[in-house]
C-alpha cells in the first residue's frame, strides 16, 4: 500500500511541477530570463515537495529530498529544450 501511495505522490508531483520546461516551451522565441527561471525552479521545489511531504511516514529532510530529485529533473528537461538560455554568457 506505502509503494502505491509513494507512485501515486510523485506522479502528482511530475505532473504539478514542470515549471522550468512550461517556461522554456512558453519563452521559447523570446528566452527565458533569469527571474523567470528563478522562480520557476523554486515554484517546481515547493510544489514537489508538499506534494511529496503527502506522503505517510516521509520525514521533512526526505520530502526536501524528493523535491530536489524532481526539480533536477525538470531543470534538465527544461535546460534540453532551451529554458537555461539565460545562463549562457
């Protein structure tokens, strides 16, 4: 029962966070900019990780775990399509 619990939390939270490559995909002819990509990394955190502190028996330290997990998969997915182009120099 924990194992579906678990699956069905971080499937929420894939599917609520996605704010880097929403923004990438929505800024895609215009850039990304830094404030907007700030915001959209922070907004993935908080959201992956309430999602993830959901969960029965998750400790604030492994909710915080699961929302870095989540959110570097979505920088990277984000950063594929074009969303980082502010980091560039």
């Amino acid at each position: 029962m924990n194992r579906a619990i678990f699956a069905l939390a971080l499937a929420l939270a894939l599917a609520l966070s996605g704010c880097v490559t929403t923004a990438g995909v929505v800024k895609r002819d215009e850039g990304v900019g830094l404030p907007l990509l700030g915001g959209a990394v922070a907004a993935d955190l908080v959201v992956s990780s309430l999602a993830a502190s959901q969960i029965q028996g998750y400790s604030t330290g492994a909710s915080l775990a699961t929302g870095l997990a989540v959110t570097a998969v979505d920088v990277a997915i984000g950063c594929l399509i074009g969303a980082c182009s502010a980091l560039r120099p």
